[in-house]
C-alpha cells in the first residue's frame, strides 16, 4: 500500500464506533487502538466501545496504550513543551468493560496509565 493521504482516509469523518460484544479479543482490539492512535490513519475518533470483547489479560491493549502514552503524552506530563505542530489522539472515551481484565494486571495498568494522563 502506498502512503496515506486526504483523499483515502476513510476514518478522518468518523466520530464514534461501537465494536462492542463482536469478540474481538486482546490482539484485535489492539490493533483498533494502534489505528485510533497512529497520526497517520488521519482517525479522530472521539468515543470507542470495545466492550465485551474476551480481551482477558489485556496484554496487546495495555502495550499499545504505554507506547501512545509515552510517545505523545509522557514528556507533556513531565512539563516538557511539546512542538507546536505535535499530534494528540481525539479519543477521549473508551469502554473497556465486561473483558475480564481482571484476570492479569491490565486493568490495574490501564487505570494507571489513565489517571496520571487524563
């Protein structure tokens, strides 16, 4: 495929998706959240429901929602200036329940990673 643009964004309209109770498990559901937040898909998603999905242990999720954190949020939480043309993903509601993330440690590192980067 070649390079992104304008004209073959089809996500860059799209506002809310509700993939919810399709049973997508931990890997697809990761892979939504790698699209939602990649500043090239041109996304701006604002509310996501991937409830009820058999995410169990979280671990695809919890490692893409670290590696958005730490790339575009992390350094604006330590006081650095971010440059003025930086990207930040317009997501800003994600449900994430009914997954049994319970099992391992994802929901307790969601939560961190939510609560110090809201």
């Amino acid at each position: 495929p070649g390079p992104i643009s304008v004209q073959n964004k089809p996500l860059i309209s799209l506002k809310v998706l509700d993939l919810s109770g399709n049973r997508l498990g931990d890997e697809l559901v990761a892979t939504v959240l790698q699209i939602v937040h990649n500043e090239k898909s041109g996304c701006s998603l604002e509310r996501l429901d991937v409830s009820n999905n058999d995410i169990g242990t979280g671990d695809h999720v919890v490692k893409v929602l670290k590696n958005y954190t730490m790339e575009h949020r992390q350094p604006w939480m330590c006081g650095m200036r971010l440059p003025q043309n930086s990207w930040c993903s317009s997501l800003h509601t994600l449900n994430l329940s009914s997954n049994n993330l319970g099992i391992g440690n994802a929901a307790l590192e969601i939560t961190a990673l939510l609560k110090n980067n809201a």
